[in-house]
C-alpha cells in the first residue's frame, strides 16, 4: 500500500515541458515579473573548502554584470560590460584589468551562473531547446528532469520538484579549468523573496559527491538603480 501511495502522482498523465516549466516560473514569481526586471545586486559569502570569501554581484539589464570577492584586503573582480568580459585578479597580484576572450567574460567564477534572467524564462524566444528527461530524487523530493540546450551545445539538467516547482538541482560540465571539464551538480535551497522576485539563498556545488563549494546569500535587491559605467573599471 506505501509503495502504491507512494507512486501514485506518476500512475496519471504526467505534465509536459511546458507546464514544468510554467509552475517554476510562477514560483520564482511569475514571467511578467522577472521580465520587468532591470537590475540586481546580491551579497553573501562563498565557503571553498574552508576558506569563506565575502561577494557582491551586480547585474544591468539586458546583459551587463559585475562580480567581487573580497579576502584578507585582496579582491577579485569579474565583469561583462557589454562587450569586452574582463577581470582583475587580486589574489595573483594584479592592478589591471585582463580582457577576457569569448564567453568568459559572462562566466561567474566557481560555477555559479551569470545570467540576468533564468534560462526558463521566455526560453524559445531566446532560442534554447528543452525536453523532457525522466525523474529525478534530490533530498528525498521527486522531481521531473528537463534538458536544456544553449548555443548547441551547452546542456545542463535541471530538476523540479513536483510539489512546489521549485528549481533543487541542476547538472551540467564544468567551466572551471582547475575541475577539467568534469560534471558538476548545483543544489539550491532556501528560497527567499523579496519584492516579488523568489531566489535560493544557499547554492551547495558537487563533483563525484563532493562539496567543493557553499554559497550562501545574504540579501538580494531587485531593480537597484546601478550605473552602466560600473561594469567598466
């Protein structure tokens, strides 16, 4: 009888891509929402391997974004501006900023994602793919897995839970050279709103079962006014 209650949500007709898609959204906050936005600025303290860093993050509409790590009066700064990505690495002694080649620019460093809008969000328009990819458990939550698609080539798996809709994991190749190319999984947790606009406080990043990376966030401010010229020194 457990077993059967316990598979019983799987024994009808399950939802399409689409719909999966459509409750994350709603509990993120809803399409209309996350279309208005113009700006975000997050703060916190990433946990690697033992070592806690404080960062802040600034986001423009549509693509511009800015990332500090601040340790022992050293920093490390990362940035898009529109079209050149550049960075300053404090840690290895540099006062200039680097231009970054290809996508780089746009890549956060250690894994978490650079992007002023989740990829669900109006996903077709911007030209990404996504289908349907089975069931997943992340802590004891079922989930539905979707594949998605960017550039050709760049997939990820993300995983809903069927309850909430909530985005738990996502799997996807690293971009950091020091992981060489290996998969890593992304667990978000602790979700917060403010101002209409739901995010997950703690992101936990894996390789083969091992954490490698804790971010917590501290505050999150949606539509700050931020200045275009701060995305360039």
């Amino acid at each position: 009888m457990t077993f059967a209650i316990a598979l019983s949500p799987f024994c009808f007709a399950q939802p399409s891509a689409d719909e999966i898609i459509a409750k994350y959204v709603n509990f993120i906050g809803g399409e209309s929402q996350w279309k208005g936005l113009r700006s975000m600025y997050i703060s916190g303290t990433y946990n690697y391997g033992g070592l806690k860093f404080d960062f802040v993050s600034y986001a423009l509409s549509p693509n511009l974004y800015k990332y500090i790590v601040k340790y022992n009066g050293k920093r490390f700064v990362q940035s898009f501006d529109g079209k050149n990505g550049w960075k300053i690495d404090g840690f290895s002694k540099d006062t200039t900023r680097k231009i970054l080649k290809g996508s780089a620019g746009k890549e956060m460093a250690n894994e978490a994602d650079v992007e002023f809008l989740p990829p669900f969000i109006n996903y077709k328009k911007r030209g990404f793919l996504v289908w349907k990819d089975g069931i997943d458990t992340v802590e004891e939550k079922i989930c539905y897995k979707l594949k998605l698609v960017r550039n050709g080539n760049d997939t990820s798996t993300f995983s809903f839970d069927t309850t909430s809709g909530a985005l738990l994991k996502k799997r996807a190749r690293s971009t950091n050279t020091e992981l060489d190319k290996s998969m890593i999984d992304i667990f978000y947790s602790n979700y917060k709103e403010n101002d209409g606009y739901k995010v997950p406080f703690q992101w936990v990043v894996k390789t083969n079962d091992q954490t490698i990376l804790t971010i917590l966030v501290n505050m999150i401010y949606p539509n700050l006014y931020i200045k275009k010229s701060q995305f360039k020194n």
